[in-house]
C-alpha cells in the first residue's frame, strides 16, 4: 500500500470519528434542551463505541480487511444498477 493510501485512510478515518462525536454531542444536547441529560456511563461508553470503531477502521486499513461500505464508487456492487451504462465511466 503506498503512502498516499495510507494518509488517505487516515484521513478517512478521522473524518469517521469526527462525525460521531458530532451526533453524540449533538444528541447530548438535545436531551440537555430536553432536561435530562445523558449520564457519565452513557457518555463513557459512547465515546469507547467510537474508539472500538477508530480502532477497527485502522486495523482494516493496515491489514486490507474488508470495512463496511455505506457509500459506493461504482455502480458494478449493485446489481440492478450494474446493466446500467453511466455517463460517468469510461467506455472499455
């Protein structure tokens, strides 16, 4: 795996864990708004979900293991769209 590739994962899974404090926090304070606010356990094992995530994103980036992909590329992984021609790849 080259350089880039590496530095692009990271990057990748910094923007992951960033989202996900972002939606704990911002369900935090809602349910402040609301009057009763998480509590520290609750908060504490959040923010443990979101480091086992972090952890398992790098080791799959380090070793190759497949990841979970919400947003595909191409549109050859999905079946019904595979048949499919696409202004956007190139003629073979």
């Amino acid at each position: 795996m080259s350089l880039s590739g590496i530095l692009l994962g990271l990057i990748n899974i910094i923007i992951v864990v960033i989202i996900l404090l972002l939606i704990g926090a911002i369900g935090k304070w809602i349910l402040g708004m609301l009057g009763f606010g998480p509590p520290n356990e609750v908060e504490r094992l959040y923010l443990a979900l979101v480091a086992l995530i972090a952890l398992y994103l790098l080791v799959a980036l380090l070793f190759g293991l497949p990841t979970v992909h919400i947003i595909h590329g191409e549109a050859a992984s999905v079946p019904h769209l595979a048949a499919t021609p696409s202004i956007m790849a190139p003629e073979r």
